[in-house]
C-alpha cells in the first residue's frame, strides 16, 4: 500500500475509532442538536463528569467536535454536521441488516 493511502485510511480509522462508543455516539447526536456543557452531557449519558470528559476529549483529539471555554463552563459543539450523513448511512446497514434477518426468519418458519 502507498504512503499517501495508507495515511488516508489511517485517518479515517482513527476517527472511526474515536465514534466508537455508545456514548461518544450519543455526544454527537447531542451536539448535532444544539451546543452542550458537560454537566448538561454527563445527564444525558447518566455518567460522572470525569468520563464524560473523556469521551469529549477522544472526540475532540478526532477533530470531531470543538470547544469553547465560557467562564467556569466549557460548552461543546459539533465541528462536522456532516457527520450525521454517516450516522444515517450505518442507520441503512442495520436496516438492511435486520430485512435480511427477517428473511432468513420468514424462511426457516416457513
């Protein structure tokens, strides 16, 4: 593999990586709503606020959301809305998924 694609899919993986985790995936579903502090997150997930800033950390080492310190509070955003074109597409492949399930369940009852 070249240097210059194995870089790019090196890339791609560690922002993949950084998405991957249930909580993460909530966080930036959150921020694709509306900008969240992490008192405001650390509800949602039902985490401390030491966790939840570590998943916001990973995120942010991803380039994935930023942040924007306000006094004692520290409100987060999402850097790339775009990234929700990716959620809907892994929303396709768990409905194909599951219409492939329902297929094979269909048949076996048959």
């Amino acid at each position: 593999m070249k240097n210059t694609l194995k870089t790019r899919y090196e890339a791609r993986a560690k922002i993949i990586k950084a998405m991957a985790h249930p909580s993460r995936l909530l966080i930036i579903e959150e921020l694709n709503r509306k900008e969240h502090c992490v008192g405001e997150l650390t509800e949602m997930i039902g985490a401390d606020a030491s966790t939840v800033s570590k998943h916001l950390s990973i995120l942010k080492n991803a380039g994935l959301v930023n942040d924007d310190k306000r006094g004692n509070l520290i409100f987060y955003t999402l850097r790339v809305p775009c990234i929700m074109q990716f959620m809907s597409c892994v929303e396709d492949v768990i409905s194909a998924n599951a219409r492939q399930q329902n297929a094979i369940l269909k048949c076996c009852r048959g």
